[in-house]
C-alpha cells in the first residue's frame, strides 16, 4: 500500500488543485495534512481576522474530503517535523506542497526538501496552485521578473492557464492521529462582521457574484457605496478558491466586466512574482526615493482609529477595523493619505492592515502599499490621489461616509466631504475632530520631501 503526503499551506480546497490531484494520483492512500505553525505567529502573520476564516477554511475543507471518503489531518508545531512523523508513521514516498513565494514560504521548503531527504522521501513542489500563472512563467528579456504591469499583463494574456482540474473522488487516508481542528470561537480580538471562510461559501460567491455582478464590474468595481467588488480576495488569499478557475471561468462569460475582473486577478500574479524575484520588498524599498518619512505618534494613531477629519479616510479604516476587510478604492486612498499626506512610512500602514485583514496577503499587500507610497512599481511615483476630489468622484452622495462615519450622517453630499467648512455652530455640534492636516499643506510637505518643490 503506498502513501503519499498533501501538505495544505495556502490552497485549502478540493477542487483545482493539482498538487492534491498528483498526491492521490500517485499512492493509494493520501494523508491530507495541515500545520499549525507556531512559527507564523512569530513571524508576524497570524492576525485574529485570519486565525478565524483559517478556522472556516479548515472545517470546510475536512467536509470536501469527507465527501470524498477521507479527513483533514491536523498536526501542530514545526511543520518539518511534523511532516517528517507523518511519513515516518505511514511510511510515505513523497510529499506535495503548493509552491510559495514569500522568504518564509521558501525557506519552509528548503527545510523540507532537506529534512525528507534524510528519510528518502521525495518533496514535490507544484507551482500554479496558489496563483493563475507561476511566478517566473513569463520574464522579460535578460530579467528574472517583470517590474512594470503593463507589459507583463500582455505576456500573461497571451500565455494562458493551465486546465481546471476536477476535485478527486475519492481521497483514502490512513488511520492516523491528529489535533482537534480549530473552532473560530476560540479566538479572541476578530472584526464583528468578518465574513465565513471556506471552500463551500467561497465557490457560493463566486456564483452569485458572477450571475449578479460581474458584468458592470469595470464600471462600478469603485464605487465605494455599491459595494460592487466580488469580495473573493479572502478566498484567493487561503487557496479556498483557485486563482486560475476565476480566470476561466470570468473569460467564459465574457464582457467588459468579466475582462477588467481578470485584470485584477493579473495584477495579483504580477506582484507575487515580483516578491518572489524580489523577497526583500516584503519590507525594503523596491525603488528607493531617499525618503525620511515623519514618525508622528499621534497622527498615526488617528489614522488607524478612522479620527483624521477626513471623512473619506475614516470611512475606510473603520469599514476596516469592523470587517477585518476594506474596499479596494478605500485602501489606496487611505494609504496615499498616509504616505502622502502625512508622510508616513509604507511599512506602518502595511503593517497596521497586516494586523486586521483576512485577506492579508504579504505580496499583495506590501507591493500595493509600495506602488501608493511611489517606492514601489508605480511609473508616477509622486501622484498623490486627492482625498476630496476622489470622495467626490467616488462617493458623491456622501453614502459611504455616512455609514461608516455616523456623526457625519446628517450632513448633505457635498457638506459631509468638507466638514470643516461649516459654520462654526454646525460643526461645533458634530462629535468629529478636525482635520490633522490642510490637504495643500499635505502636498506640499511630500513635495518638499521629495525634493519637489
């Protein structure tokens, strides 16, 4: 009887999943395994957001493999030592894990690669499990990634995913002893209106997103009181949904829609392999400008609490810290407010929504953070997004603010953006502070930074 060994990371599903579909394919019976690492809370990833949909996730991916005869096994501790035990426990012949991206994710399978050869037992790393295209599938000449989106979207457009895969029937596992799993009860600290996790309420959304939303995507994915994204960035972020089905599937319907969703999911490559070429961007500049960045305890601690007196901003990072989630118009607008107005460093901001997003993802989120902050791949690296003229244009009836930010709710579209232009004995009656900044000051303080002025 031959075993082999799925070790889950970042791609906990069932269907479209070619390391799984090789793990079964090659033994008879396979032990679906997942780590918890301890060594993820020590590195700075293990947030209670994610801790809770990781819950989701887990619980949901034992039931796709109890539909198929088997069970999630759960370990804890060093994940090459508890791998190593699970093959020297069945006896296994090889060993299958998602490729990564991240220094950590490297690393774990370095060790890995070492640690089984001392039990001959081979490490199968799959790429284009975690993301739509392989980082390094497509590479300019003489380079080993591309650092400018645009001429990188025309190589990924015409390279093309590989096929969707089935989820298997049947996965047969070995009697083997493992942890409870874990229950998202038991964390403390989690957003009160974070989302479920899981395959099943994953594949759920995208269904409905598709037949509901996707076609007036490239029109209203940035209207930030619609609420028109798909809000599947959670479920790319744990591999509960396949980066490569959402492309084929989004291509099937076609559209202007279903064509600007598959943008984004390129963006997404882009900058996974930009951090794979480039490890340190986790937290070094990509292109550094020279800056010095002002380290005001007090005005970040505004912004992270939503208190600027910019409604905007406020709106987002309260939206933030309620559902451990953020709209994608309102993260670059707090982050340009952040970097480029108060003259922050990028790594706080990306630290702070490392802190609270489920869909915390170190290559997306650092990389975004570096692209507003002008370090990153931005070709313009001193834009600054307006916070009034991006209100305006993306929330002109005041409606996100005026959820978001319930002291401002009485006051008209154009009022609610500028509360500080009121009268004096209106805005002495609003409970909202004052701007921490005059946004031209703002500008001119980055400029002045920049050696712009």
């Amino acid at each position: 009887m031959t075993v082999s060994v799925m070790l889950f990371t970042s791609d906990l599903r069932v269907h479209d999943h070619p390391a799984l579909a090789a793990a079964v394919r090659e033994a008879d019976q396979v032990v679906p395994l997942f780590v918890l690492d301890p060594g993820i809370a020590r590195a700075g990833f293990d947030a209670p957001n994610r801790r809770a949909f990781l819950a989701d996730c887990l619980a949901s991916l034992d039931t796709g493999l109890r539909e198929r005869g088997g069970r999630l096994v759960v370990r804890t501790g060093d994940p090459v030592e508890q791998v190593r035990r699970v093959v020297t426990e069945t006896g296994a012949r090889s060993v299958h894990v998602a490729a990564g991206v991240s220094a950590y994710a490297r690393r774990r399978e370095d060790r890995l690669r070492t640690g089984l050869e001392a039990v001959r037992c081979a490490l199968r790393v799959h790429d284009g499990v975690v993301t739509a295209l392989p980082p390094g599938a497509v590479t300019p000449a003489g380079r080993d990634h591309f650092a400018v989106f645009t001429p990188y979207f025309r190589r990924w457009a015409a390279t093309g995913t590989r096929a969707v895969l089935a989820a298997p029937r049947t996965v047969r596992v070995p009697e083997l002893a493992g942890v409870p799993l874990p229950g998202r009860r038991a964390v403390t600290g989690v957003s009160p209106a974070l989302p479920r996790g899981g395959e099943h309420d994953g594949r759920a959304r995208l269904g409905a997103w598709l037949s509901r939303d996707a076609d007036s995507y490239e029109d209203q994915h940035d209207d930030l009181s619609g609420d028109r994204t798909s809000r599947l960035s959670p479920h790319l972020h744990f591999g509960t949904l396949s980066a490569a089905e959402l492309v084929q599937r989004a291509g099937r319907r076609g559209g202007a829609g279903a064509e600007a969703f598959i943008r984004q999911l390129a963006w997404r490559d882009f900058h996974h392999q930009v951090l794979a070429a480039r490890p340190d961007a986790a937290h070094a500049d990509y292109r550094p400008r020279g800056d010095h960045w002002r380290d005001d305890t007090q005005e970040i601690a505004a912004w992270k609490e939503g208190r600027t007196g910019c409604p905007i901003v406020d709106a987002g990072m309260r939206q933030l810290l309620h559902e451990g989630w953020m709209h994608n118009r309102a993260r670059l607008l707090t982050a340009s407010y952040l970097t480029k107005t108060l003259y922050a460093d990028w790594r706080v901001g990306a630290r702070h929504f490392l802190e609270l997003l489920v869909d915390g993802d170190l290559a997306n989120n650092q990389l975004n953070w570096q692209w507003v902050a002008g370090t990153g791949t931005d070709t313009r690296p001193n834009r600054v997004l307006s916070p009034l003229a991006q209100a305006k244009r993306f929330d002109p009836r005041g409606d996100y603010v005026r959820r978001w930010v319930p002291e401002l709710a009485g006051l008209s579209g154009p009022e609610i953006h500028r509360p500080e232009s009121l009268a004096p004995e209106r805005r002495a009656a609003l409970d909202y502070p004052d701007p921490l900044i005059d946004p031209a000051e703002g500008r001119a303080r980055f400029a002045r930074a920049r050696g712009l002025d």
